[in-house]
C-alpha cells in the first residue's frame, strides 16, 4: 500500500519539478523555487456524490499557479459510476488504488474502437452463439443480442487498475466505473498554461 503511494508521490514531483522549469521559461519568471519550499496541501473543495467524493486543490494556490496545473481527485466507491465530463486541458489521471473500467470518446473519430477484450475470446463467444438452441419466441431477442454485442466492439474502453497512468488530449470526454470490491481512487494533473498560451501569428 505504502509502495504504489511512495511511487505515485515521486511521479508528480518529478512532474511538478518540469513543470516548474518550463514553465519559469515560458513566463520569463527568474524567481527560484526549489524543491524543499513545496508544502502538502489539503484539497480546498470536497463535492459528494451518490458514487463518491470529487476534491480539487486551488489552482491559485502560488505552488500550483507558477507550475500552472490544476489537481483533482475522485474517489468512486464500488458499483459507482464517474459520468461523462470533459476539460479544456490535457490531463494525466493516474490510478492510486483499485480498479476499474475507463471509457473515452474523442472528438471528431469514426467508429473504430475496439475493446481491450483479447480477439480469441470473442470469438469464443461467438461460437457459443451460433451453437445456442434458437427458439422462436426468443429468436428475435437472440438476434438484438447479438447485433448489440458487434455494436459494443466499436467502443474504446479500457480496464484501469492501481498504478496506471493515462494520458488525455484537451477536450476528450471520459467516463469510469469501479467494478472492484474497493474506492477507486484516481488523480488528475490538469496543464493550465497550455490552454493558455496560444500560438502567435509567427507560429502558425
């Protein structure tokens, strides 16, 4: 438990420590800020959910405004479900503990998600399926079944679980869900300054 914690901590410091370097660079800050002047910080807001709790730090908080993120973290508890949300920000959601099922729609994709079940066992289930006894009462609901299970292949969905870390373009909507007998804990680092620095005409 005190392992993937430890690890989790030393990821977002190295983060958080690039991110301080790019960002004096692009501001043009010639203010030092070292490593031993980060303090921890209690989350500033706690939103209580049916699922769970969502708590985010004050992104106008000095630390995290000269790094320019933003942190949230969302705690599902099992059979809850995250809906649907998006951010105008790219993100990295890393996974503290327990497991769990993401899905993600991006803008502007055809239908060619697959889900990350292995190809061999769908084709198990599909033969299972050709070979079920049809019934003429229960012929029609076999057939919706069916194309219901080829629709469902199309979507991308991916199975999360402690210490995985996923990357998010701005504007992608994603979805979670704990199907674990645990919370599910996931943390976010939203890139504010990205969003904020547009490309100048020289640029484009």
């Amino acid at each position: 438990m005190s392992m993937p914690l430890a690890l989790a901590s030393l990821c977002l410091l190295l983060l958080f420590n690039g991110c301080l370097a790019s960002r004096q660079h692009i501001f043009g800050q010639n203010k030092e800020w070292q490593l031993n002047q980060l303090e921890a910080r209690e989350p500033d807001s706690h939103i209580q959910s049916e699922a769970g709790v969502t708590e985010s730090w004050n992104p106008s908080d000095p630390q995290f405004q000269l790094a320019g993120v933003a942190v949230v973290r969302r705690t599902i508890e099992p059979n809850g479900l995250h809906l649907p949300s998006y951010v105008n920000a790219p993100q990295l959601i890393y996974i503290v503990r327990g497991r769990g099922v993401l899905g993600a729609v991006f803008p502007g994709c055809a239908e060619t998600f697959e889900d990350s079940q292995p190809q061999q066992f769908q084709q198990q289930q599909q033969q299972q399926q050709q070979f079920r006894p049809s019934r003429q009462e229960g012929g029609q609901g076999q057939q919706q079944f069916q194309g219901e299970d080829q629709q469902d292949r199309h979507q991308k969905i991916r199975h999360i679980r402690e210490g995985d870390i996923i990357a998010l373009p701005a504007g992608v909507a994603y979805w979670s869900y704990n199907n674990g007998e645990q919370p599910l804990v996931a943390v976010s680092l939203l890139d504010l300054v990205v969003r904020k620095r547009q490309p100048t005409a020289s640029e484009k």
